[in-house]
C-alpha cells in the first residue's frame, strides 16, 4: 500500500488514558475555547491548527488547501487533557484501521478529518468571518475543491486500488461500536477496514453539507457543529440536523455530480509525484469506470440506503440459545408499533433506551429469546437492529420464517408518525432491501392485524400502509 494511504487509516482508541470522551461535545468545547479572545484563543485560528496537526495529509488534498504549517505549540486556550486528545484525534497512528473519530450525539460515528477539511474548504471558498483567507488554487483538471478534500480522493483511491474485486466490500464500510456511549474511548470495527469505513463517510457527507453552509454564510466552528449535531446523546426537542447528512449529502452532490468530481480527482493524482504510481498503466476509460462505480456503491450504500443502528450500539443483552436463520430473500414485510413505548423517541438516547426495554419485556416477561422485531423505527431517523437480516423473528406468529418484522417505536391508533419517520422505512428500507437480494421484488407488505388477533399496528398506522408498494 502506498504510505500516503497509511494516513487516511488512524485509530480512535487509546484505553485507559483519562482524557476527555471522544465524543463531539469535547470537540465543540475544544474548538469553544480555541476561538474564544477571553481565553486566549482567535477566532479564524482553527483551520491551521488543525492542518499543522494532521488534518489534509494525503496528495490530493494538500494539492488543493496547500502544504500544513509547521505543528504549534499547545495553545494558551486549551488545559493539557483537551490539546492531547485534540492531537491525537488529529495525528493518530498511521498504521492503524480506522481514522480519528467521535461520537455525535445522533448516534453516528462521524471521522474528524474529513469534517475539518470540508469546514476549511468552505470558509475559503466564502471568504471566512475571519480572514482574510488564501484563495484557493486553479487546478487542472476544474475540481470542486469541498468534494474533493473530503470524499472524492479518498473513495477514488479506494475503488481504484480495489477494482477487479466483487461488489463494494473491500471499498467501503464497515461499520463499528463504541464501549460505552456515555464516555466513548475505544471504537471497534465491525469487520476489516477499507479506507472509507462508515465512520470517514459519516465526516465526508458532513464535510460537504456544512462546508457548503459556511460557503454561503460563515460562522464561528463551534457554534456551527453545536447547531448541527446537537449535544449529549440527542434531545427530545427533535432530530438535530446532523441525522438529514445523507438527504442534504445527495442533494449537493448526486451520483452525476460525485462521478464527475471522482475523475477530476483521480486525474489530479495521476500527476502528483506521489500518486503517479497509483495510476501508472490506469486510462482514462479505466478510470471512468472506477469512478462510476466508486458513486454508484457510494451512493446506494450512504445516500439512498438509511443507516442501521447496530445492536452493540444500543446496549442489547445477548440472544439466548442458537438463533435459527433465515433463508433470503423472504416474500413479506409486516408492519407493527410497539403501543408500549407509547411515544415516539425523538433521540439516540431515548431510542436506545426504549430497544433495551422492549428486549428485557420479550426476554424476561414473555421469555423469548431476544427483542421480536427485525427493526425498529425511530422518529430520530434511524432503525434500530433487532434479529436483523439473517435470523428469524418473533415477530408475527406463524410469519416468522417467511418475512421481515418492522416495528415503530410508539402508538399509532389516532396519530401517524412524521412523514420522515414513515418514508424511512416506506422510501429507503425497502427498495435497498429488494436492491440487496433480502426480499423480493415482488414482496407482499402487511399490517400485524391482519395475521393475527391484534390491533397493531394502530387504525392510523394500518391505514396509511394501505398505500404502500406490496400491499395486500
């Protein structure tokens, strides 16, 4: 591999060091006081100090915000604790598998360096609210230097390094968890690395969608990403905008847009002295197809799909016994609500929590080997794994093998969840889920009521999926 690429790959954990969580509130506290005078910070001061610290090391990027200064002296704003987490955050260790992340309090895992390369490349391109700021350079080939600092040289590279391989498996994902969501130290892989593990596509699309912001109108970083993610673990005020990335990702950089960036941006390297090897013997048709195939998976996976919170994620207790499998795809989808928890959850916390007292009701009252559902719905905008794809349900009795247990979090007899909450399931959930081979094409959808003597999934709920593709 080549050694620039080593430093797109970083660690997120270091056990045991009594250092703040790594979590966005410490980084929005970091950058707090970094752009606080009363402190001993300046505002505007965050760009360069986060590039002398590692931020925008590879070819392509640098090409386009220019070389780092040289790495500062610990600032006067920060206590010891929070500029060594800050460091290493930014500077992790080249050789390890996934890159510097945190915690949001959506839930998602978001890597730091792409973020904060988007962040530059916006204020640069909308003048700052402090400058002034170096205009950026004219490239040849044009690129869009926001997409290209923060998505298109990084999945480029790892589609053109993977090309001749099967599907996107060893281009992108996976996913991960963190040990403990309340103080976040140690984030694990959920299988092996790719340069572009869902945590640097979580920082990529936030790059973009808040780079953009600050390009039309520029405010102070902390206050940015405060407004964005929210704090803590989520609020029950509502979905913060940070839980919308893959929408507004689309909309400013659809699969035309991002497969056009992804050749400008391999074409760039192709004339760096430290890429030209990556694509020695590589032609332009080849390349077109690399980047056409790089946007499509990108896009299938990132912006049409909807993310799936991981069991590990929301604290589940073990299955009890063997789990039987499912044999794929399955013919049917059957909507539920839960009735108990009666309320929507608005939030990662809120929703963990209510996953983990459904399960303890299924595993303890109705002793069952696990939470029934398949999924479960959130008005946090997220699913929440239950059994998952691969292993039957308890969900529809007499229905278990034959299909897929949805379950919205709340009680939908007089009132519907929001118009985001059933598109999650209606608009992305299934079609990825066809696209994917784990139901049919043809699949038939059907409220509990109708396979059994229940009200579920509530008059308004059953009313509003009578609609829906495959009823029946």
């Amino acid at each position: 591999m080549f050694p620039w690429l080593l430093l797109v790959l970083s660690v997120c954990a270091r056990p045991g060091t009594g250092l703040p969580p790594r979590h966005m509130d410490s980084l929005v506290q970091i950058l707090d006081a970094l752009e606080s005078p009363a402190r001993g910070g300046s505002p505007g001061s965050v760009p360069a100090l986060v590039r002398a610290l590692g931020v925008c090391s590879t070819p392509g990027c640098r090409a386009v915000l220019g070389e780092p200064p040289e790495p500062p002296p610990a600032p006067a704003a920060l206590p010891p604790e929070q500029w060594q987490l800050l460091r290493e955050l930014l500077r992790p260790e080249p050789a390890a598998p996934e890159r510097g992340a945190v915690l949001a309090p959506d839930g998602s895992t978001v890597a730091l360096g792409p973020l904060l390369a988007g962040l530059e490349a916006g204020l640069r391109l909308g003048g700052g609210s402090e400058g002034p700021w170096d205009p950026l350079p004219t490239l040849r080939p044009p690129l869009d230097p926001l997409l290209a600092v923060t998505v298109a040289e990084v999945l480029g590279t790892s589609f053109l390094l993977a090309r001749g391989g099967d599907g996107d498996g060893a281009a992108l994902g996976p996913g991960g968890c963190w040990d403990d969501v309340d103080d976040p130290q140690n984030y694990t892989l959920a299988g092996p690395p790719t340069p572009v593990p869902d945590a640097v596509a979580n920082g990529a699309m936030d790059g973009v969608v808040l780079g953009a912001h600050l390009a039309r109108e520029p405010a102070p970083l902390a206050e940015l990403l405060r407004g964005y993610y929210g704090t803590g673990n989520g609020s029950e005020r509502g979905r913060p905008p940070s839980s919308y990335r893959r929408r507004d990702f689309g909309a400013l950089a659809g699969p035309g847009k991002l497969e056009e960036e992804l050749v400008a941006v391999l074409e760039l390297l192709r004339v760096l002295p430290p890429t030209r090897g990556l694509l020695e013997g590589v032609g332009p048709g080849e390349v077109a197809t690399v980047a056409r195939r790089a946007a499509g998976e990108f896009t299938r996976r990132y912006v049409e799909c909807p993310t799936i919170v991981p069991r590990c994620m929301w604290g589940a207790r073990p299955y009890r016994g063997t789990p039987s499998p499912l044999t794929l795809p399955l013919g049917s989808v059957f909507i539920h609500h839960t009735l108990e928890p009666g309320t929507p959850c608005r939030s990662f916390r809120a929703c963990a929590r209510a996953m983990r007292s459904m399960q303890s009701f299924h595993q303890d009252t109705r002793v069952w080997d696990d939470i029934g559902y398949s999924f479960v719905v959130g008005s946090d905008g997220y699913l929440y794994e239950g059994r998952g794809w691969h292993w039957v349900g308890a969900h529809t009795k007499g229905y278990n093998t034959r299909g897929f247990g949805v379950g919205y979090v709340g009680d939908f007899s007089a009132a519907l969840p929001d118009p985001d909450t059933l598109a999650l399931v209606r608009d992305e959930l299934l079609p990825c889920a066809v696209r994917a081979g784990r139901i049919l094409q043809n699949y038939t959808l059907h409220g509990h009521r109708q396979l059994g003597r229940t009200d579920c999934p509530g008059n308004a709920l059953f009313q509003e999926i009578q609609g829906w593709p495959g009823f029946q």
